[in-house]
C-alpha cells in the first residue's frame, strides 16, 4: 500500500499552492515526480492516492503517466544512467560507449543489475550536445565521456 | 564582437543576486516601471526581437496579440530545451537564471501578467533548484511578489517540470502539459494570445527570448535594433557540436558567416578533416552541403539557402559520415517523440524509420529512395503540429543534397544480389 510521508505531504501543499484552486490538476506531473524519484517507479496504488486528491480517474492519471518516459511501472535502479543517442553524441562515438557501458555493467541497454544499483536506458537529446558523448546518471550530467572516465564514474558510486 | 548575454557569462558567481545586481541587474524595472506597459511593448515591437526558441516570430508582436481587456494573463517561459543540437538555455539557467528572472518581470509588466509558470524539461531537476534558489533571492529583495518597487505590479513567478516529452517544447502541448494532460498539441486557433493557459490569454515565449528584454529596456530598442541584418536583429546564441575541434555555445551578431562560426569560433574541424554537412537550426530544419558554409547566419539568409535558424544549433559533419546514418539516427528520434495524435506523423514516422533502417544495413532497393520523398510529402503540413513537418526535414534535405550516399548503400546491395 502506497502511503505519502509527512515530508511529502508539506511538499505537495506547497506544489498545490503554485496552480489556480479550481486547475489543480496541473499538479499531476509534480505528483507523479515526487513519486517516482521517492520510489524508483509509480505504481497504481500511488497513481490512485494521486488521482482522489486532484479528482482524477485512475485511467485518466494512468493515460498521462505513461506518456511520459520519466516514470516508469518498475523499479529503476539506484543510479539511473540516460545515455545520449542523439546526432551530436552519434557524431563523437556515443554507440561504442554506450556498449562499453552495457557490457562493464553486464546488462543490455534497458536492463538493470541485479543488485538494482544500476539501471541504464538509451535516451534522446538531453541539452548538453557542446559536451558531447554525454551521459546522465540521476540528476548529474556527465560530459566529455572516454571510456576511462566512464569506469571511473561507475567505480565512484557507492 | 556585440554580446549582450554572454558578455559576462563565465563571471564568478553570477547566478547570485549580489553579484548580478554588481554587473548591473535589475536596473531595467526601474526604468520599465517609469514607462507605460505599453510602451514597453512598442519598445520591444522596435527592437526587431524575433522568438529564439525556433519559430522566429517577432516577439513585441506576439506580446501585442493578448486578448484585450481580458484577465488573468498568464507568462509561460518555455524551458523545455530539446531540440537535438540545442544546449544555450541550459548555459544561461545555469549561470544566469536572474537575467531570466528580470527578464519575465518585465514581460509580465508590459503584459499586465501576474503569475508566471517556468516549464522547465524534467531532465533539468539541477536547473529547477538553481532556479527556485534564485527566485527565494528575488522575493527576498523585493523583486517579486506584491507591488513590486511600489510599481503597483504583483508577480508570482513558479517552476514547472516536464518528465521527458519532446513535443512539450511545442507550446501547445506545453500548455497542455502544463494543465496536468499528455503533452498532445491542440488545433489552432485559438492561439495562446487569446486562449491559452487555463483557456486565458497567455505569451509563451523561449528563455533565451525573455534573456534579451532587459537589454532592450536598458539600452533602448534603437540599439538592439543597430545590431544585426535588416531583417535579423541582435545576437543569437549558437550551440556548435560535431566535428569541430571546440564545441560549446557561442554568441554571434545576426549576419556572422557561417564558416567565421565553424572555423574561427569552434576551431575548425577535428583532424583538419573536410566538412561534408551541417544543419543550421537543429535537427529540425533541412541540413546543407559544405558549399553552402558562406551563407550568413540570420534568418533571412538561412531561409533563402533552403533552411531555418531554428533553435541555433550548428550541427557539423566532417567527410567520413554517411547522410543516411544521420538520416536514420533522426527518424528514430522522431518516431519515439511523436506523441500519437495525428496518423500522418505517427504512422510515417514510424515508416521512415523501417525504410532508412533497410537501406542502412544493406537491404534497399532502388525504389525506397522515391518511397521515402512519398512518405515525407504524405506527412508535411498534415498535423496538428511541426513535429511530423520537423521529421522530414533530415530525410527530405539529405536525400536532395547526398543522393550519392543513399545510392552507395543501395548499389551496394545491388551488386551483392547479383553475385
């Protein structure tokens, strides 16, 4: 059963009070937001707590989560890892690093280690071309990668 | 070299309010403040400011477009940075998010707005807090909130993240995301000026857009409008990446030749290679061959070549690519953003796709070359929005301008067939 903590709570009055009374629901990605980066995913037990408090239907919270690509319905790993697929990483050799990446993790580009310490995805343009091959790790961007620099990025997260 | 955003970019510690305010910030609202808002309208109307975020559209008109007498407004800043190519916002969030600030509070006063939503992609989590650290700063000196410098003007100004959807750089499907939906586009009209946010009266205008009203208000719309082309006023801020031996974000006077970008500003090309290509505006807008590196970087000259300044994004390819593998890499990017509303682009994208993937591992036939212009002509100007019109764009302009790397791929297969 999901259950928002006090933390949160203080944290979505807080969101709710950005939008007009009656457009509520503009909070819904915020929500779904605190949800995922708290649980590594939304599932359909947080995704109904969201809806009965902006008066939304399940199907209509679920038709607009899975719009988005940053939730998901499972648990992503600790250290999430968006790589760069896009044209100006594809030019500097992203798709060797991606593989490299995938293989010292010893998953396939989508999967996630084990452990769960690791989840690592292929991802569109994420605003850091002039630093290109680049990599996300949760909220950190990683520029300027080598395959070097990518094991020792790895080899630093506990 | 004129800058009027990067001029002091690097300087330590500008996303701080004491150190902006010491390079001369904020000093525009006292002088909007004395004006009508109005005025400042017709100031920005004569100042030749056209969108940056990738339309180009005259930004003092779009302002002017409001529906009359009809409240509240509402300013939405378009923080939803990625086009392909495309990384000056996150440059300017990052160092200089009161620039942006001073530069929404003088929007919302010539608008009569009073709440301002920042949409920022959610990939920019470390941008948003750098943002909401630097309005607590502005609430605390009395920039934002009520009756700003007894000015009579009361401004809320809040962030919004998005969760990885490049449509919602769209501003239509921005709103609608914005409102708690899909990022899906909306038919138009109404336009945002008279029925937007929360079906009210709404400006959606690009980071970089609102970055420069404070120098128009400072310096007077004669000033900007000195700087540039007839046509193409100012600076713009360029985003070069590729095969260039310095990548980074450059600011340049409209006008600048191309090649003085490529050559002189990033460096040239990596290993002195020869340049084959590049795309002006971001993956959006039709690439160009390398006789084409003297055309002058404004709209005007870009839309006269055959392309668009877009976002400014400067993409560069050196002599050892291959068109289609660029083409390929593009149409999976649109395939997987197209958000689904309207068939042309879902099922085209989609089917573009399938095509280049044939003809980049070997397996084309002659014919698919004429099947793809037929797929990009049955997409173009059909939807609801740009996306499937942006999608094209990378296949239609490869195809026209490297026939020859199309053809190698599929000689290629023919020969292997035949033996």
């Amino acid at each position: 059963m999901f259950v928002f903590s006090e933390e949160d709570e203080k944290q979505i009055e807080k969101i709710l009070n950005r939008y007009p009374e009656e457009q509520k629901r503009s909070a819904l990605l915020p929500l779904l937001t605190l949800v995922q980066r708290r649980e590594k995913h939304v599932s359909a037990d947080a995704m109904r707590d969201i809806g009965r408090r902006l008066d939304l239907s399940p199907a209509y919270v679920q038709s607009v989560c899975s719009f988005y690509t940053m939730y998901s319905a499972t648990p992503v790993g600790k250290y999430l890892i968006l790589f760069c697929i896009n044209i100006s990483c594809q030019l500097n050799g992203c798709d060797e690093l991606l593989a490299h990446t995938a293989k010292k993790l010893n998953i396939e580009i989508g999967g996630t280690t084990e452990d769960m310490k690791f989840t690592l995805h292929r991802e569109e343009c994420l605003a850091a071309c002039s630093g290109a091959p680049m990599m996300r790790i949760n909220d950190t961007f990683y520029e300027n990668l080598t395959s070097d620099r990518i094991d020792q990025i790895l080899g630093s997260l506990d | 070299m004129t800058q009027i955003l990067f001029h002091n970019i690097n300087k330590k510690d500008l996303h701080t309010l004491a150190v902006y305010e010491k390079e001369g910030g904020y000093k525009g609202l006292k002088k909007a403040f004395a004006k009508e808002p109005d005025e400042i309208v017709e100031m920005v109307k004569a100042s030749g400011l056209r969108g940056r975020g990738g339309a180009g559209f005259p930004t003092g008109l779009k302002w002017s477009f409001l529906a009359k007498d009809v409240f509240p407004r509402y300013l939405c800043c378009n923080a939803d940075e990625s086009e392909p190519g495309t990384c000056k916002d996150r440059e300017l969030l990052q160092k200089n998010p009161h620039l942006l600030i001073e530069g929404m509070i003088l929007c919302s006063y010539a608008c009569k707005i009073e709440t301002v939503y920042i949409y920022l992609r959610g990939e920019f989590y470390d941008l948003c807090e750098i943002m909401e650290t630097a309005l607590e700063e502005a609430y605390a000196k009395g920039y934002l909130g009520k009756n700003i410098l007894g000015s009579g003007l009361n401004l809320d100004i809040h962030t919004h993240l998005g969760a990885g959807a490049y449509i919602c750089g769209e501003e239509s499907a921005l709103l609608n995301s914005l409102e708690g939906g899909r990022g899906e586009p909306r038919m138009k009209p109404p336009f945002p000026a008279v029925q937007g946010l929360y079906a009210q009266p709404t400006v959606i205008n690009n980071v970089e857009t609102l970055c420069v009203v404070p120098y128009i208000v400072n310096n007077g719309a004669e000033k900007h409008a000195a700087i540039g082309t007839e046509k193409s006023k100012g600076t713009k801020l360029v985003s070069v990446s590729g095969h260039v031996k310095k990548p980074g974000n450059y600011e340049v006077v409209l006008g600048t030749p191309i090649r003085e970008i490529i050559y002189d500003l990033a460096g040239g090309i990596r290993d002195d290679n020869k340049l084959k290509a590049f795309i002006p505006g971001g993956s959006s807008v039709p690439m160009l061959p390398a006789d084409k590196v003297d055309t002058p970087y404004d709209y005007e000259s870009l839309q006269a070549a055959g392309t668009m300044l877009g976002s400014g994004a400067l993409i560069v390819m050196d002599h050892t690519v291959n068109v289609v593998e660029i083409s390929l890499r593009l149409a999976s990017f649109y395939m997987h953003e197209s958000c689904g509303k309207c068939t042309p682009c879902r099922e085209g994208t989609r089917w573009m796709w399938q095509i280049l993937q044939q003809i980049q591992t070997g397996k084309g036939e002659a014919s698919y070359v004429d099947k793809l212009l037929d797929i990009c002509d049955n997409i173009s100007f059909k939807c609801f929005c740009p996306l499937g019109d942006a999608a094209v764009a990378p296949v239609i302009s490869g195809i026209e301008n490297f026939r020859a790397d199309y053809d190698e791929l599929i000689e290629k297969m023919a020969a292997n067939t035949a033996v």
